[in-house]
C-alpha cells in the first residue's frame, strides 16, 4: 500500500519536480545520464521508471490495475521517498517539464541536441501531446 503524502502545494510540486531532474542529471556537463530517462519515456516497451537513490519517476504503464500503486492510466509519479511525499499528474501535464529540461540540457551538451530532440519527439507523440 502506498502511504506516500499527496502534494498539492503548486511551489512544493515544482521544487520535486525540479529534484527529480536534477538527480537524472540534466542540469550536468559532459553527461549521458539524461538519456536513461529520455530512453525509458520513448516507448511503451521501457521499463517506465527511472530516478535515483531518494526520487523516483514511474509511468502508469509500469504498474497494472490490479497493483498498490497503480495511478491510473497516462499518468505519472514522482516520489520523494525522504518526505514520503509523491506528486501525481497527468503525462501531458508532466511533458513541458520533460522539454523544458532536455532543453537546458541541449544549452549545456549542445553535441546532443539532435539526439534529445528525436527523444522528445517520440515522447511527445507516446504521452499524446498536440
């Protein structure tokens, strides 16, 4: 059973959200290490999870209806396992974040640019963003 703390605090919420990424590297140099998200996130196929030793992202797709901590379908998790704090939205909710970090990340490893942008692109149309 999951007894994590829904987050509803829209500046607790961003600042999660922002750990996350930080902890899958996309605010580092000379690092591939977003690519383990970005790969996860492409296809239905992926394991649909990915984080580090504290914070951790999963996709609806990893847990079945039958499961404890199934969200529901298209959405994703982000939980805060120091606070016990989780963030739940929507995938199209979740993918502005997704972009807007794999962009500062193309500022900062521009070698990688084209790479990031056909992740993103395949992310886009499985999350069903317009």
């Amino acid at each position: 059973m999951n007894d994590n703390i829904q987050v509803v605090n829209k500046e607790r919420k961003e600042w999660i959200i922002n750990q996350l990424f930080l902890s899958m590297g996309f605010l580092d140099l000379d690092t591939r290490r977003p690519f383990r998200m970005l790969s996860e996130f492409q296809f239905e196929s992926g394991n649909n999870i990915c984080g580090s030793e504290f914070i951790g992202c999963a996709l609806s797709a990893y847990y079945t209806p039958d499961e404890d901590y199934y969200i529901g379908e298209n959405k994703v998790s982000i939980s805060y396992d120091i606070t016990n704090e989780e963030v739940i939205m929507e995938e199209q909710e979740f993918y502005p974040y997704v972009e807007q970090y794999s962009m500062e990340y193309v500022k900062n490893n521009p070698d990688f640019k084209d790479e990031v942008e056909e992740c993103l692109r395949n992310i886009k149309k499985r999350f069903k963003v317009e």
